[in-house]
C-alpha cells in the first residue's frame, strides 16, 4: 500500500510540474505579446520575438529586448553590408559621398546595438536607452542623407527604416519596464 502511495505520489508530482511548466510558457507567451502590443510596430516585435527559438528569452523584458535587439543588429549589418556594398560599385558622386557619411553612421549603429540587456535596471537603464536613442537617431539621419535633396538610386530606405523600426521597438520596451521605476525617461 505505501508503494502505491509513492507511486501516486511521483504521478501527481510530474503531472503538477508539467502543468507548471506548461502554464510557464503560455505566460512567456502572453507577456511578450502584451509587451509587444503596446509598441508602435506591434506587428514585427510579436514576429521577431515569436521566431527566435530562444524560450528562455521570452519570460522577462530584458529577454524581449535582447532578441529584438539581436534582430536589429541582424538588420544592421546587413545595411552596412549593403551600404559597402553600393560604394564599391557606385560612380555618382553625390551617392558616394551620401553612402560615405552612411557607411559612417552605421558603424555607428553597430556599436551602439551592441548593449547587454541581462542586467537591466534603474542603474543601467539610462545606458541602454541613449545608446538605443542614438542608433535610432544614426540610422534616421542615413536615410535623411540619401533623400536630400531627392531620393538617391538605389534606395535604401526600406532597409533604414526596418532597423529604425526594430530599435524603435526594444526602446519602448526597455522604457516600459523602467519608466514605472524612475523619474525620467529616454526616447
């Protein structure tokens, strides 16, 4: 009879920590979304953070920051890449000097995506949001330097604006998290 009991016992443990574990991860998956919907390209963020396989990632803020951060820095260097790529082969001049200073301003993107969400608080909050603040300024005033005073051949701007977009977003979400907690916010 005891058996029985350690048995049932074992049972009702493992169920109840499937159950756990179960309910877990649905409330991963409704907070992000809930995050997600508060920011202005809901859309992308509940898509990018949706795709990344990283689950362990999808229960906090700073994990939601860290894999739309990871996607805009995929997106970045994809630009930079691009950007590289134009001024090589390029032979208007006006274009050339507007992908030069481009090219400039997104090593400058680069460097600032390159943050540590894991430790995210009121301490390293202002940190994270002006170097988010300025990738995002960067990567505006590249796309303001291929537009004036006309849209330059090739356009770039559906690759600016989807890293704007993406850096937009984990800036909301950092301030969610700590606009609660301190007195000033960024961005």
């Amino acid at each position: 009879m005891a058996t029985i009991r350690v048995g049932l016992t074992l049972v009702l443990s493992i169920v109840t920590f499937l159950l756990l574990v179960l309910t877990s991860r649905g409330t991963a998956a409704e907070d992000f979304q809930t995050w997600c919907k508060k920011t202005t390209h809901n859309a992308k963020c509940i898509d990018v953070i949706s795709a990344d396989p990283r689950s362990d990632l999808k229960t906090s803020p700073s994990g939601f920051c860290t894999i739309v951060n990871d996607e805009a820095k995929a997106i970045a260097a994809r630009t930079t890449s691009k950007i590289s790529s134009l001024l090589r082969t390029t032979t208007d001049p006006l274009l050339k000097s507007a992908l030069q200073e481009c090219s400039e301003k997104y090593d400058s993107v680069n460097f600032r995506l390159d943050q540590d969400f894991s430790v995210l608080n009121h301490e390293t909050y202002p940190t994270l949001a002006i170097a988010l603040t300025e990738a995002y300024g960067q990567a505006q005033e590249c796309e303001d330097l291929l537009n004036d005073p006309k849209p330059l051949e090739p356009s770039l701007t559906p690759e600016i604006q989807t890293a704007s977009d993406i850096v937009e977003t984990t800036l909301q979400i950092l301030n969610f998290n700590e606009c609660n907690k301190i007195d000033s916010c960024i961005g």
